[in-house]
C-alpha cells in the first residue's frame, strides 16, 4: 500500500491512524500542500480532486479519507472500528462526520486560502473563522459524548474506533490555533487518551518524515 | 419513523430520498432553517448540532445524514446502496463524500450567513464563492464518473446508490444558483436519469409540504 499524504493534512493523520491501528504497513508518498504538489499533473493524475489523502492498493486507487477508513474496516476487520449493532453504527459514524463533514472541510487549507484571496480577509479574521467553526462543532460532540453512557475512554467503549480517529486530527488542529478546550473535557478527555497510543502518536503530524516547519 | 427536516435542506432530500428508495415510510417533522427553528431548545434537545436532518427510530434520535444513509442499507439491504466488494464500496462512498463533505458544508446555509455577517460579503461574492466550491468538486467527480467503466445510468451501474443520493440534491441547488452544468455532461445525464425515478421526485424539495417560496 501506498500513502500520499502531507504531515499537517488531518484527514491524511486519520488514514496514518487507521492504518497504524489495524497494523497494516505502508510505504509513503509526500505530496507538498503549501508548495502546490497536489496540483502538479502528476497528482492530478492519482486524485483528480486534487487533495489528500490517497491510497494506492490492490491496483485501486482509493481517495477521501473517510471512504478509506471504511474500506480498511472491511478488509481489516480487526480491531473494529465500529460497533456491530446498526444504531450504535451509526451514533459513531455521525460523531466522526460532525468532524469530518461540518468542521474540517470549512477550514480546509484551500478555504482559508479563498478567504485571504480574492476575499481580502487578514489572518486574524481567518483565524477567528477557524475557531468559529471548530467551537461550534465541538460544543455539539462535547454534548453528544458527555451525555451518552455509551462513551467511554473513547468515543464509543473502551477502544478507539472511527469517530476518535475524526476527532484525534481535529483536537490537535484546534491546539495549534490555540483553542481553549477546556470547554470540552470529555473530548479533551479522549484526546489525551488517544495520544497515549503508539497507533496515534506514530500517524501524528510532528512524526512525520516530511515535516518541515 | 420520524424525520426531522426542511425543504430546502440537501441534506434531508437525501434522506428522503434514501426512504423512499428502500420504500420505508416516515413521518415528517419540519424544522424551518431559515426562521431559526433549528435553535429552538425543542429541536436542539433532538439534536445539540442545531441541523437537519434527524431520524427517529427505534427509540434512537440519528444525525448526520450520510450515517442516518449507512443506517438505513444495513437496517434495510433492498436494493443496496452499495456495491458488495470493499473496493468498489470505496468508490461509491469517495464519490458521496466529495458531495457531503467537500462542496455541500461549504456551501451550507450557516457558511453563507456567516460570509453575509461579520464577513460582509454582498450577494454577489456569496454565489461566486457558492458557485467556485461547486464547480470545483463537480470537475473532479465528472472527470472520476466520466473516466470510469463502472460508471453507468447512475454512477455505479444500472441503480441508483449512495452516490446518486448524494449527487441529485446537489446538482439541484447547482440549478437554482443558475450554475450551468453543461461542462459536465455525466453529473447531467446521472441528475436527469435520477430524477425520472419516484423516489428522487417525491423526495424533491419543491414536492414537500413545508415549502414556502
């Protein structure tokens, strides 16, 4: 298998995560976002979207980062990263795509960028966006988890599954715009419970080979 | 079962579409966005997102459209929304997923309120910003649908699946912010062919008994 991702991508450090936690190795494949890798023609040709990740197995070339997690679920069954009963399914499912759908995508590296150019915003406006959308997604998850006993040391019972490899790559995001999380113990809780894992700590974006800031 | 939606939202037409294909019927309970119903504490203690759609069954309340959809073809598995093998179910999903979380929560109603106010943006830059996300999740999902054997009346094969679900309501709302979709004549033919089907038009948010424009 191999990975084309980037070191500060989130939704590449959850594809590093899932495949860390299912023990599947892979060989990397760096793809520059702030220098503009993802639209040389080279990449255009593995993801005409143009983003990462991608995962090249099988002779498939599999993109987007939550259609690979499942696919890795599927082939890899174990550990699961979803519970077996279809409501409980799909409890996890929607708290990883309260991440994946309704915070990250709007802070994606490309937004931001729209933002600055052609709409003129300055940094500091574009961080307030940023955290805007963080903090509105997380007081929900933080309701949703705090208040369900299904919620354990992790999103869902005692192990990590998908909802925490969404939310891992978000937390660490949010500290780097200096979120206060304290608003949010339980994730807080969950986050600092997913990074004593080696699966986490190895797909974390300071651990990467093409790190470079 | 109890859905909780708007005319208007993308994100509940799909799952009314998805009721409807799998024929399962539902009560509908309307949430009107634009007069901020979905703050109201009786819908936030439904869902804390403060979003549609909502799906009440079997004593669990499910968000988040795309797990309520997951939720729904394992509950009910005819017709599948997804092909059997783990690799073309990656496809199907990818392809879902560049609709629902790299164009349609970009363009979500509470993005384009909140470049209205603060950003203060006029009409005119929200549809090109409306429009930019669109067409450039569109060019890459018609270059992958058009690219790709396994591409037929709907995009994967003879039957509509999670991919079509996603696909309709978006390139609905393309037409309405006048987008022309002629540069990407497969997203047309698989939108056309969807909506000679029952349960995409009944599912139509001009055919649903909340509209109000």
């Amino acid at each position: 298998m191999k990975l084309f991702g980037f070191f500060r991508s989130s939704a590449a450090f959850r594809v590093r995560i899932a495949l860390n936690l299912k023990g599947v190795a892979f060989e990397d494949a760096f793809v520059h976002l702030r220098r503009g890798d993802q639209r040389s023609e080279a990449y255009l040709a593995v993801n005409p979207q143009g983003l990462v990740p991608a995962l090249e197995v099988g002779g498939h070339t599999l993109i987007q980062s939550m259609a690979i997690i499942e696919y890795l679920d599927e082939t890899h069954p174990e550990p699961p990263f979803l519970p077996a009963d279809p409501a409980e399914r799909a409890r996890v499912r929607a708290l990883a795509d309260i991440v994946a759908c309704d915070i990250h995508p709007i802070n994606n590296l490309r937004v931001l960028r729209y933002l600055s150019r052609p709409l003129g915003h300055d940094q500091a406006a574009i961080e307030t966006w940023y955290n805007h959308w963080i903090a509105s997604g997380f007081a929900a998850l933080e309701q949703l988890l705090a208040g369900d006993r299904r919620t354990g040391d992790f999103c869902a019972g005692a192990r990590p599954g998908l909802a925490d490899i969404a939310l891992a790559p978000q937390a660490f995001n949010s500290e780097r715009y200096n979120l206060d999380l304290s608003p949010y113990p339980t994730i807080a809780r969950i986050y600092a419970n997913c990074m004593k894992l080696d699966a986490f700590t190895r797909a974390h974006p300071n651990n990467q080979p093409d790190r470079d800031d």
